[in-house]
C-alpha cells in the first residue's frame, strides 16, 4: 500500500536540491527567467526577490547576514548568472560571500551578454573569479548548461564536494555599483 502526502506525491519522494540564483535583476531577468522555466521542476529554486528591494539598508554586514539567513540557508549551491553588467553589482557581490561564508557550492554561468576582454576572457565579478581560479568555484556557459538536462546535476554536486580549503573570501566588500 503506498502512502501519499499529496495527491500523486509517495511519502517516500525524493526532496528537491535548494539552490540559489543571483543575477543583476535589471538586466539578466529574461535569462533568470529562462533558468526556472528551465529547472524548476527538477529543483528549488530560491524564491526571486530583489535583495536591493527586500532588505532595506545600506550596511552590508547586516545585509550580508540577512541573505546568509533568509536565502542561503537551505540551499545546496549558489548560481551566479553573468551578464554584461554582473561584475558591477555590489548585491551579487554580498550575495557570493554569504555563499562562501556559509561554504556553500557555487557556480558560474557565462551568458550569451557577458563582457568580452581583447583577449577573449570574460568579465566576471571579482570574488567568483578568484574562486575560479583558486578551483572552488565551477563556471559554465549558458549554451552548454541548457542544452544538456544532465550538466546542471553534474555542477551541483561538483560545486557542493569541492574542498572548503580552496575557498577565496577575503575581497573588500563592493559599496556600490558600477
């Protein structure tokens, strides 16, 4: 006899990864909204609020707490969605430390609008790139995340097993945007 929480949902159902997705709300929303379309129904998805909007003050200790305990707790990982104007947004800054100081997973996705350098390298925020470079943090880009159902699973569990050791959070906090 199978027991059932919900119609159509067994007791024994697996529970959705939590993961967090920071992006520049003004100019990233379509991509943001193309990722939850995407992998909403596989994962949980941290509920899109507007950190600007939903804490209202200017000192970053309290809103780097605040984003460590109402957003980061409970998830797995952190997903920092990299457009043209990413690097400059001082919440996704906060919002890449709080990952790192609770050690959590995080992950780099390069979309189609990033910022090109002559050299051909991208223009990521500063405390993902270190953390690229120091191998903690895993980066991707946006084809190669949505045309493959199985690359997003592979990250996540990348990202959460990678050694706390490698972690790169001594950054000055960013106080305002570019």
């Amino acid at each position: 006899m199978n027991t059932f929480l919900f119609p159509g949902m067994p007791i024994n159902a697996p529970a959705k990864r939590s993961i967090f997705v920071s992006y520049h709300h003004g100019g990233d929303r379509s991509h943001y909204d193309a990722f939850s379309r995407l992998f909403t129904a596989r994962y949980e998805l941290i509920y899109d609020n507007s950190v600007e909007r939903e804490i209202d003050s200017d000192d970053p200790e309290y809103v780097i707490r605040k984003i460590r305990e109402e957003y980061i707790t409970g998830s797995s990982c952190t997903i920092v969605l990299c457009g043209a104007q990413t690097s400059w947004r001082k919440f996704v800054d906060w919002e890449i430390k709080a990952t790192l100081d609770k050690e959590h997973g995080l992950i780099g996705v390069n979309l189609p609008s990033i910022s090109t350098l002559p050299d051909g390298k991208f223009v990521v925020p500063d405390r993902l790139y270190d953390n690229i470079q120091s191998g903690y943090a895993v980066y991707t880009t946006w084809e190669d995340l949505t045309t493959d159902s199985n690359r997003l699973p592979t990250l996540i569990e990348l990202a959460s097993n990678r050694r706390k050791q490698l972690i790169q959070n001594h950054r000055e906090l960013r106080t305002r945007n570019g």
